[in-house]
C-alpha cells in the first residue's frame, strides 16, 4: 500500500473514530469510563483492522510470484485474515453492548414516575 493511500486510510478511519464518539456522547445514561473504554475498544478494533489489512495486502502481492510463494505466505495470509475477522466480532459485540444499555435507559418504570410526582 503506498503511503498516500495509508494516510488517507487513517484520515477515513480518523472520521469513523469521531462519529463513533459523537454517538456516544448521545448517550445520556451511559458512564463517562464506559464511553472511554467502547471508544477505546473500537480504536483498537479499527487499528488492528487497517494494520492487518496492509499487511495482508503485502504479503499478498508478493505471493502472486509463484507456487513457492503460495506455500509460504500462505498461512501469514490466513492469521491476517483471522485477524480481521477478530477485529469485525468485536465491533458487533461492542455494538451489541451499546445497543442493551440503549434499551436499559429506555426502559419505562412506572414507580419512578410515581416517586416523582410524588416529590
């Protein structure tokens, strides 16, 4: 991957990373130390994402060569690959985790309302 090509990867990724933030900060009933740790896990996941992307891309490109190459990139490209898959599981199970504390905040209960009434 050249380098104009990784920096603008890293500008696009820059951009997820602060709309990810933005989507947090509209969680009113969500922890300040939870929003950190999620955006913290979904800069790592992202990373890890673009690092073993390029490198596979790499290692990729110097297998097309021959049968010789095949055999011994071959098994680098599969750990990259995992990798990413990783990277991808964890991002569903972060938006997974955002999206019960959504529903717990929205949850409706009636004897809060009375309390308040009542004050």
């Amino acid at each position: 991957m050249k380098h104009d090509e990784l920096v603008e990867q890293q500008k696009k990724q820059q951009q997820k990373i602060d709309d990810f933030s933005e989507l947090l900060n509209g969680l009113a009933a969500t922890t300040d130390k939870r929003k950190m740790l999620w955006r913290e896990i979904y800069e790592n996941a992202l990373n890890d994402r673009l690092n073993a992307s390029v490198l596979f891309t790499e290692a990729y490109t110097t297998m097309q060569s021959g049968v010789a190459e095949h055999v011994t990139v071959g098994p680098v490209l599969t750990k990259y690959l995992e990798r990413m898959n990783k990277s991808n599981e964890q991002l569903l199970r972060l938006a997974d985790l955002i999206s019960r504390d959504e529903e717990h905040a929205a949850k409706f209960n009636p004897e809060d309302i009375f309390a308040q009434i009542k004050e």
